[in-house]
C-alpha cells in the first residue's frame, strides 16, 4: 500500500532547495558583483567579426579584462546624419586590481603618455575558430596614428591599430589591383615596339659604314675625355675649395629669401597682373571715350582753352612790361622831386613834435590849453 504524500513536506523541500539555489549563487558571483572595474573604450574602422560581448581584453597576453559592449560611434556620440565616421565602438572592463597603484587623473595622464609611446588596441584571432580577443600592445605611432575622432570620449581611450588580418587583406587587395593593372596595359604591344626599335636599330648598323662610325664615335670620345680633363684640371684648383662652401652659402641664403618671400612675390605678381587689367582697362576707357563725340568736343574745347592760355599769357607779359616802364618813371620822378621830398619829411617831423608838445600840455593844464592863462590877480591896497 502506497503512502500518501504530505503536501507540506513538499513544499518545505521546494523552498528550502530554492533557497540553498540562491545561496549558491550568491556565493559563486558575489565576486563577480561586487568587483571594481575600469571602463576603457576604443573605435576601430573596419570589420570585428568573431569579437563578441564577453571576448578576452589581453596586455601582450596576459587577461586584465572582457569586452562589455559592442555598437556603432554613431548610437554613442554622432549621429548617423551629422558625420561621415563609421566606427565600431568597443566597451571594456578591466580589472581594477591591476591598476591599483593609480587612479583617477593620474591614470589618464599616465595612459596618455603610453598612447604617444605608441600603446594601441586591436582585434587578434584566437586561432582556427575564428573568434577574436582584443589585444593591447605597442606598435610604431608613426605608422599606427589613432583615428579621426570629433568628440571627446567618456571612458579612457586606447586608439585602435589596424589588426595583422586586414592589414594582409591590404596586401592582398594591393597585389590583385597592381596584377589587374599589368593585365590591362598593352605588355604585348610594348614589346612589340621594342622589337620594332631592335630591328630598326638592326637595319641601321647594316646600312651604315662601320668604318664612318667607328671613326665619329671615336672622335666623340677623344672630345669626351677632352673635356673630362679639363673638369679636372678646374677641380683640382685650390680655389675651388674656397669657393663651394661660397656657392653652398649663396644658394642657402637665396633659397632661404625665396621660401621667406614667397608669399610676397606672388601677392606683387598678384597686384601687378591686377594694375597691368586696371591699366589695359583705363587705356580701353580711354580710347572709346577719345573716339566718341563727347571726347572729339571735349578736344575742341581743350584745343580752344589752350589757345586763350597762350593769348592771356601774352597779354600778362605786355601788361608786365608796361608795369615795368611805369615803375622806371617813377623812379625818375622820385629822384626829381627828393629835396621836397625832405623838406615835406622835415615839416611833418616838427608838426609831431609840436603836436607831442601840446598833448603834454593839454595833460598838466587842460584848461590853460582850452582858455589860456588865468588873469592876474590885482594889487589889494
């Protein structure tokens, strides 16, 4: 006879494995939970498949981290509308005991210091599976320089470096390109004309009198090694040693003048070409206005004016020289007449004196002046 199951005791059993399921779990991932991580973050500009959310982060090969995030630049800082970057964007996580020595801003300063010193992200292949981890590590900085970014990034930055896979599809693609190129050009039609030159050449030689030639190309050489000699002879002169470092010192300095002047010696080129326009358009002006019939009377008229100038001037220098006999008469009758002139010089003198006299007087006696002495007074007797 079967026994009868207690529906509390299942119950109780239900709950209490539930629980010690909870407990496990907490155990096994509190680690996990209460871990301290570093966010870093990196763009990469070309294919990351096989790099998954969960991927290795390795520092030449050892683990400080996994990969939590994988996206677009255009969901995290542009719009899809507003630039023309199409970076994948990767989020990391790494562990913060191996940066325990530094935090905060010195760990920013120190991370760019190692960035100059060429420290760059890229995805690597595990192997045949063809999963990828993302690996740091340092490259050349000249050949690896990071990429083009228009925002400033909210993590800590690793630029990213080409991976070894795609830079050997480069070579790949190089190589097909230059094959497609050699393919296209007309290699057969080339050497046919090289063929061409050989026989005309050929044909040349058999027609020509070796006699005739060997003695011109033996001549040409006598006048080659002439004139080698003589660049020698010039060389070996002392004053040639003196006269380089000169030549090396004139052609830095005028080279030096030229790249410092540049700009200004286009600007006048500029300038000229432009008056040289505004010249040829004045004189263009000018032409039309002297052929129009506002220009033909305008010559007239200037023709005309030209012509009184010339009749006042001579009027100027007729009224000059009678000016001239006028002033040479009256000289004549100054000197005639310088006696009276004296003595009307001399009479005026004394006419002041006297006037000179009479306002002194006037100013101690007015009235003696206006009335004349007062009377005498009478003897009183």
């Amino acid at each position: 006879m079967s026994r009868k199951t207690n529906p509390f005791r299942l119950g109780l059993f239900v709950i209490i494995g539930s629980l010690l399921f909870i407990v496990a779990l907490a155990i096994l991932g509190a680690g996990k939970i209460f871990e301290k991580t570093i966010k870093m973050e990196t763009y990469i500009n070309e294919s990351v498949n096989g790099l998954e959310v969960g991927s290795p982060i390795k520092f030449r090969g050892v683990k400080i981290g996994t990969v939590s995030k994988i996206g677009f630049v255009t969901d995290e800082y542009v719009a899809i509308n507003e630039s023309e970057l199409r970076y994948v964007y990767v989020l990391g996580e790494l562990d913060s005991k191996l940066f325990s020595t530094i935090e905060g801003k010195e760990m920013k300063d120190s991370l760019q210091i190692e960035v100059e010193r060429g420290l760059r992200a890229r995805p690597v292949s595990l192997g045949l599976t063809g999963q990828l981890f993302l690996e740091i590590d340092y490259v050349n900085p000249e050949k690896n320089t990071p990429l083009e970014i228009t925002w400033k990034p909210e993590y800590l930055y690793v630029p990213s470096a080409p991976s070894i896979l795609s830079r050997v599809e480069g070579a790949v693609a190089s190589i097909s390109e230059t094959l497609e190129d050699i393919s296209q050009a007309k290699i057969a039609a080339a050497i046919d004309d090289v063929r061409n030159v050989a026989k005309s050449v050929s044909a040349f030689l058999d027609k020509a009198d070796a006699g005739e030639l060997s003695k011109r190309l033996s001549g040409t050489l006598t006048q080659a090694e002439k004139f080698i000699t003589r660049v020698n002879v010039l060389l070996a002169d002392p004053k040639v040693d003196s006269l380089m470092p000169d030549v090396a010192s004139a052609a830095h300095n005028l080279k030096f003048v030229m790249e410092s002047s540049s700009g200004d010696i286009v600007n006048a080129l500029s300038d000229i070409r432009k008056a040289s326009a505004s010249a040829k358009n004045v004189s263009g002006d000018l032409e039309g206005f002297l052929q129009s019939p506002e220009g033909k009377n305008t010559l007239k008229d200037l023709s005309k004016t030209l012509n009184n100038i010339g009749q006042a001037s001579d009027k100027i220098k007729d009224a000059a020289t009678r000016f001239e006999g006028t002033l040479s008469r009256v000289n004549v009758m100054v000197a005639g007449q310088q006696g009276n002139i004296e003595a009307i010089l001399e009479n005026v003198r004394r006419l002041v004196e006297n006037l000179r006299e009479l306002s002194n007087e006037a100013k101690k006696y007015p009235s003696g002046v206006l009335f004349g002495d007062p009377p005498k007074k009478s003897a009183v007797k």
